[in-house]
C-alpha cells in the first residue's frame, strides 16, 4: 500500500495518509486507521506516488 507524507508549503503535517479529498479551499486527509485532519485555505498542488508525497499549498 502507498502512504504519503503530506507537506504544506514545505512543511510536515500528516503521515501515512491513505486517502485525500479537496473540496473547494479545504483538503482532508486520512490514514489506513481513520484518523483524519483537514487543511482550511488550502489544495493540492501535487501528488507524487513515486516518492510517496502529497504536496499542499496554502491559497492565502
């Protein structure tokens, strides 16, 4: 299974994830366990499985 570790602006915020939605100005990400925590103000900027990265960007 790919889990990604999740940047935004640069900076570590959440392992593992499993599972990404954005909608609108708001990112949630999951991990295999269920744990979750969204992101306001901000999207998805890029998704790279082969170094196992999901890259967010602030929009203010």
């Amino acid at each position: 299974m790919c889990e990604l570790k999740v940047l935004l602006d640069g900076k570590l915020v959440f392992e593992d994830a499993v599972y990404a939605k954005a909608d609108h100005n708001i990112v949630i990400v999951k991990n295999i366990l269920g744990v979750s925590k969204a992101f306001t103000n901000s999207e998805i900027e890029e998704v790279d499985i082969e170094n196992t990265r999901l890259l967010l960007s602030s929009t203010q």
